[in-house]
C-alpha cells in the first residue's frame, strides 16, 4: 500500500427509522435513504419528507452524512413537483443528492446551486467520459458501475474530477444499473422507477439451437451471488475510493447492523495494521447469517463468469453446515462441516432433491441437535409438523438460516439508549480573577465557547488541576459526545466550582448540538427554476412546413440491412455482433441507395481501455455513429463526427433531452421507460419535435444488458472471453422463463450479453397521435429477423406512416407476422 492513505467514508442503506438507527449505532459515516418517491427502492419503507429535517437531525447530532435517493428517472410531468421537492431537500440539510437523471441534475443545479449531487450507479458510470459529464453537470462524487473491476477503478481515480464511491457488499443486479428493462417489458414495472420486479432471481432454461441444454439442479442462471468485498478493503483504500457503499435497503436492520460494525472495525484495522490484515471467519459467518445468497468479489476481480453466478438457487441461504448422510423414518442424520455448530432454536432448510428439484424446501426449527457417530456426525430432531421427512434423501445439502442467539446480539447493538458518540475535545481556561471559560470542538468540526459571567476566585485549600478538571467534564453520559482530550490553562491558583463547570459543560453540549442539528446553509433560489430551463431550450431553425414522417431501420447483418435499403430506408442503423463486418457493409450498402445515410452502433458499455472501438467505427466510412453511452458522446463531440443518441442515456425528459441536443446530437432517441402519455408529453414539451425527437416503433425490447456471460458460464469450459472459445458466434441460444418464453440472447463486441424479449413490441395503434405531436422519425429494430420479413414489416409501417393502411389493421397484421404476437409494451403504461 502507500505510505499515505485517505480514510474512506463508510456508507450503510436504511429502509426505515430502525435501519437508520441500526446503521448509526454501528459505525456508518454517512447513510442513505429514500423519500415516498422517485427512490430505485420503492418498496422499502422510506422516508417521509415531512419527518426529513428530524431524521437528518438524528444523523447529525450522531456525526452521520445523510444522503437523499432521487435515483429515478423523471417525467416531463414531474419536473415541478421535483422542483418543490428539491427544494424542500436542501432546507432539510440533506448532505447530498443521489441522482440517475440527467435532466434533474440540470434542476438541482438552477434550484441550489451549492446541493451535492452524487452521481447514482444507475446513471451507469463506466468511463472517465462518464465521470466527467458527470461532473460537468455537477456532480460531486460518482457511484460507479459494479461491473467494474478493481484494476479498472485504480485507471480512473488518478485522473477522475470528481471522488469515486464503489459498492463494496450486498445484493447485485445482473444487469447494469440504468440499463436493465426487464421488469418493464415482462410486467410493466420499471427498474428505472424503483419497481424492480427481480426477474434475474427466476428460473431459466438454456434453448441452443433447438434444443434444451441439461444443468442439472443450475437454473438460476441469471441470479448472482451477493458481494462481499471486505478482504478487499486495503486495495479500494489504496486505488483511492473515496466511499465504501452497502447495499440493502430491502434488509432487516439486523443485517445493516451486522455489515456495518464488520465493515467498520475491518476499514480500521486496514488503516492502523496493514500488513496484518485479516477478516475473521465469525465475521463472514455472521454476515452470511443476516442475508446471503452465497459470497463473492462480483466483479471486483475481473469478469469470471463460473463464479459468479452458481445457478442452483436464488434465495437467501446463510451458512453451509454439511450433507444429509440418512433419513431414517423422522431422523435425520447431517454431517456437519468443520467448526459448524447447530443450537436448539437455530432454523434450517434442505436444498430441494436432485430427483425432485421442483418440491417445496424442506426445513424448519432445529429442536434438538445430538451427536449420532465420529466425523462431526448428528441427528437432528424436528417440530412434528415443521417437515416431511419423506422428501429428503442423502446428499441434500443443510444450511442455516436463522441463529435467534446471533440475532439477538446484534439487536442489542441498536435497541435501547443510543451510545453512538463523537468525540469531543476541550479547552478550559481557569483563570484567578477572571471568567470560566470552557471550549469545545467536535471531531466533525463544530465549536462553541460558553463563559461564566464572575469572575473566579483564588482557592485557599484546592486550587484546580488538569486532572480534577479533566475528570469533572469526562461526565458525557446521556450526550452524543464522549471526551477524547482537555486541555487547561490554569494561572493563579483558582478555585472551580464543580456546579460552575458542570452547568458550562451542559451549556456547551447544548450549543454543540444545536449546531449539529442544524441545517446547512445551502444557497437556494427563490425564484423558480423550471421556466427559466424551459426558455432555454435548444430551438433548431426550423422550416416552414414539416417534413414527411420518415422511417428509419435498425439491421443486425447484411442480408437485413440490404433488404431494409431495397424497402426504402434511406437511415440506416447498423448493429453487428463482430466489428470486423462493419467495413464490407457500409462498402456493399453504399452502392445500393445514393441519398443512403448509415449509422454505426457502439456497444452500450464503454470501460477502460475499450475507447479504441470509437476510434475502429470512425474508420469504417459510415456517416456517423448511434451514441450509447457517455464515451462515444465525447468521442463524437472531439473528432466533429455526426451522431444520434440512443435509448440507453435514457432521456425521460426535455431536460435530458435538451443536454443531449446542446451536446450536438442531431436527434434524441426517447427512453424506453416512457409509456404513451409520457412520450406525448415529451414530444410537447420539445419546441421541435419534427428534428429533435426520435422514436423506436418496433423492437424486441432490450431486457437485461450484462456484464456476465451466459454463453461462457453454461456453454463453455473458459471462465471468460479470453478462455471461452465463443460459442455465442456458432449457436442460436435463446433463455426459457417460467411461462414458456423463448427470450433471444446475444453478445455484442465487448462479449457483454442482453436478453431480448421474445414478444415484438409496437407503436402502431400510437402513430397518428404520435404525428399529431409533429414527431416525424420512426424507428423499426430488427433481431433473428429474416429478410422477407423486414421487408412485410418496413411495408407494414410505411403504409401507415402515409395513411395508406389504418393502425388498427397493422396491429393485426403484425400481430399475426410473429411468433409470440405483439404486446404494446410499456407504452400502454398510464400512470
């Protein structure tokens, strides 16, 4: 390590006012936390914003940071509630802001101008591009991506503006934050909105090429193991993380307790004692007992995708403790792993049987554990109704799930009396003839003085002392304070009254308090800040009359893309698996159309060290690029190379969109987490519609966008792309979900993995209206997609965009045309 390391800020969830506690009695530095709305985990308890200025007050008289989740994505409609919100936020003395939005980053700077924004994982930080537009809009500290590897942070700190913070345990999503749409497009709940509707944690089946592909017991395969990054702490301290974050505020508050206090005492221990580093194995044990889904670095590593993902279940399961060895009638004989212990009281569950993966698990409340043979051998004793014992066999594996003991304790930690404490140092000056003055300073930074108004008298028999003095104010009970140093200046033997100093020392305890309690100043406008933004607009020169509606394709390879120009399509979007093709396509395309427009598609993800496909695309003679992410969006911008902006920088908003227009894009694609009413109000509050607005009619939607390699973990004997032998370029893999859904999986250039969904969705019955709003480029993206049928759909869609069909009559046309129908998708959605 180096010689000099700064001390990270350790950062614990709260879903409710017992979490919060929880958090501040075992060590957080900082903890953050959810209103009623527009936080990435609505079903938590939350907060109100009635009681936000009495919470932060609680977390400020401990010495605790108190950060407010607005982690979601904002409608047009919206933006003045939020402006009162925020508002409302920055006089409560929140610390700072956690923000997905683009678009709301832009309010809260024209609202407080002195708020701190902490960019939200969700706003999918990957890149120092990403940390700089980040920063450009204000941002003071960045959550990055979890995908990233610790290798990939440390290229970043050196040269990032702003600090990083960095998910260190918990619970991962298998989709990148910001970029997951699976909730929305199989139940219409956006993940963007906090309705997380957890399809990663269900069972799937691997379809390739035709056939079913035998796991065994492995069906969870898109269900990642949780993150415990504890024994890595020295190296984040290290490469510079600023914030080691928590998550989990779905969890009991005994699990934010437990990870707190282990997080804790192991970040200090990595400061004081770094070469003897260790993470006791009571520790990992603990932790696993208060929420587990098994432990592992994520991705902090490096992508290894045997590892990540065990596929066998997707529950808690807490503590391995060993294999059944027999069942005979109601007695269960377990062999217990080394240093494994069971207690009466302690509850248990059986993984499902081999034979049988699809029963219900087995397991209940240990009564009574005996020791039944040599070799950690024991008979274990049930509630007469708490199991079958029929439906266990030898080799199921036990694990423990509840420890009341362990619960117990770590309840302790936070019921009763608060005993969290900041330390206080002291000064006293005891002057013969002069006033009693006592100071103060708190270890995070407040001070306050308070004075007798006599002055002292000189003592005939016991004149102070350092020691005497020193023990009179070690008197903090019942305070948020405990004494850490008292320094005396004592000059003529005085005589101190211990009432007198005892009465200064409540008095500045109370001033000391006061002032924790006590809201920033935070510069906050009066004026309103929405109509200045909406004046401000991007309003293009626009042309007398509107164009015609124009319709635009998106192919996935040649026999598509020619197909698509032979129907008409004069915009063409390029998306291929392999970079390589891009150079032949655009040189056989061109020839085929002279007014031919061709856009290439960047993957969605841009890391460390990935900038040179930018630099690859640019050579390939297209017109310009399909920007994804904040990478391409600065390359673009550096090298005067013309772009459209995706779906995936999720502009929800004319906020959003505006930022991306002024950043030079020539048309803003509209996020997918619209519904109709939301794009209609989108497109009303754009002053231009006609040429800043696009709008994707017709897709597969994009469901999970992963890191993890599906291909690699279940197809392969590799552990990632530089081992797996890439079966994702020879076999058509699609997943099987619960109702039968053959969902298409594919990998793209950087071998990261989206699930589409296997239902078609459509636009069409929104076309007039979406006219009507003088939008007027339409988007069609094909998958599997054969050539016969571009052409059927780009005609389809055509002789609507020109009245020559009724939108009723394509529905029903496209409808038949696919497998699985057509679904209206999220823009049904009427909030």
């Amino acid at each position: 390590m180096s010689t000099v390391c700064r001390r990270p800020e350790l950062l614990a969830p709260a879903g409710d006012a017992v979490c919060l506690r929880a958090a501040i009695e075992n060590g957080a530095d900082a903890v953050y936390f959810g209103l009623q709305t527009h936080n990435a985990r609505a079903r938590a308890a939350n907060f109100t914003i009635e009681t936000l200025p009495d919470t932060l007050a609680t977390l400020h008289r401990h010495g605790v940071l108190g950060y407010i989740t607005l982690n979601t994505l904002f409608f047009p409609s919206e933006l003045d509630a939020a402006e009162t919100l925020i508002r409302q936020i920055a006089e409560a003395g929140a610390d700072a802001l956690i923000v997905q939005d683009l678009g709301l980053c832009r309010l809260i700077r024209a609202v407080a101008p002195e708020l701190p924004i902490h960019a939200s994982t969700q706003m999918t930080v990957t890149s120092l591009e990403g940390l700089r537009l980040a920063h450009e809009l204000g941002a003071s500290r960045v959550i990055l991506a979890r995908e990233l590897a610790l290798d990939e942070i440390a290229l970043l700190t050196p040269h990032s503006p702003v600090p990083v913070e960095v998910f260190v345990h918990g619970a991962l999503c298998v989709a990148y934050s910001g970029q997951c749409l699976t909730s929305e497009a199989l139940g219409a709940r956006s993940a963007n909105r906090g309705e997380c509707a957890q399809a990663c944690r269900m069972p799937y089946t691997i379809v390739c090429d035709g056939e079913d592909v035998d796991l065994g017991l492995t069906q969870y395969l898109l269900s990642p193991q949780d993150l415990a990054a504890i024994d890595l702490i020295p190296r984040l301290i290290e490469i510079g993380v600023a914030s080691l974050k928590i998550e989990g505020r779905l969890k009991a508050p005994e699990y934010v307790a437990s990870v707190t206090r282990h997080y804790r005492e192991a970040i200090d221990q990595a400061l004081s004692t770094r070469d003897k580093f260790t993470i006791p194995r009571r520790a990992m044990d603990e932790m696993a007992m208060t929420f587990s889904r098994g432990f592992s670095h994520g991705f902090l590593n490096g992508p290894d995708h045997k590892i990540l993902v065990r596929g066998d279940y997707a529950k808690k399961r807490g503590l391995f403790l060993g294999r059944i060895e027999s069942v005979e009638g109601p007695r269960v004989q377990v062999r217990l792993e080394p240093e494994l212990h069971l207690k009466p009281g302690d509850g248990v569950v059986f993984d499902a049987p081999a034979d049988d993966p699809e029963t219900i698990e087995q397991g209940g409340r240990v009564y009574a554990p005996r020791p039944a043979g040599p070799g950690r051998l024991f008979e274990l004793e049930f509630g007469r109704n708490d199991l079958d014992p029929r439906r266990l066999r030898p080799g199921q594996r036990l694990w423990k799930t509840d420890d009341p003991e362990l619960t117990a304790r770590i309840r302790r930690t936070f019921e009763g009396d608060p005993h969290r404490n900041v330390e206080l140092d002291l000064h006293i000056e005891a002057i013969a003839g002069r006033p009693l003055t006592l100071s103060g300073e708190t270890a995070n930074g407040h001070k306050a003085q308070v004075a007798h108004d006599q002055p002292l008298a000189t003592a005939t028999n016991h004149p102070a002392t350092v020691e005497a003095l020193h023990q009179q104010c070690d008197r903090l009970g019942g305070t948020p304070f405990r004494l850490a140093r008292v320094s005396a200046q004592i000059e003529g033997g005085p005589l101190v009254p211990r009432s007198l100093l005892n009465q200064l020392r409540r008095d500045l305890v109370e001033q000391l308090i006061r002032q924790a309690e006590q809201p920033a100043v935070t510069a906050i406008h009066s004026e309103p800040a929405l109509p200045a933004l909406h004046a401000s607009l991007s309003r293009p020169t626009t042309p007398s009359t509107l164009p015609p509606p124009t319709l635009t394709a998106l192919c996935r390879d040649d026999d598509q893309a020619r197909a698509a120009v032979e129907s008409g399509i004069r915009t063409l979007y390029l998306d291929y698996q392999h970079i390589k093709l891009y150079r032949q396509a655009v040189d056989s395309l061109r020839p085929l159309a002279d007014d031919l427009t061709i856009y290439l598609a960047p993957p969605r993800i841009e890391k460390p060290g990935e900038s040179g496909i930018f630099r690859s695309l640019a050579k390939h003679g297209a017109d310009g690029l399909l920007v994804r992410n904040a990478g391409g969006l600065a390359f673009c911008l550096d090298h005067h190379i013309p772009f459209i902006t995706d779906y995936s920088l999720n502009a929800a908003n004319e906020l959003t969109a505006d930022l991306l227009l002024k950043k030079g894009a020539k048309r803003v694609t509209a996020s997918y987490d619209l519904s109709f009413d939301q794009l209609d109000d989108l497109a009303t509050a754009l002053p231009h519609p006609a040429t800043q607005l696009e709008v994707v009619i017709h897709q597969h939607m994009p469901m999970f966008h992963m890191e993890h390699c599906v291909f690699c973990a279940f197809l392969s004997p590799g552990t990632d792309k530089t081992n797996c032998g890439r079966p994702c370029d020879t076999h058509l893999v699609q997943l099987r979900d619960r109702v039968g859904m053959e969902h298409p999986l594919k990998a793209d250039i950087g071998c990261r993995n989206t699930l589409y969904n296997a239902v078609a969705q459509s636009a069409a019955e929104y076309l007039p209206r979406l006219l009507k709003r003088e939008v007027r480029h339409f988007r069609v993206e094909f998958l599997d997609d054969s050539p016969e049928t571009v052409r059927s759909t780009l005609a389809l869609y055509a002789d609507a965009l020109t009245g020559r069909r009724e939108p009723r009559s394509l529905w029903r046309d496209l409808k038949a045309a696919n497998r699985y129908g057509i679904t209206r998708g999220q823009l049904a959605i009427v909030e």
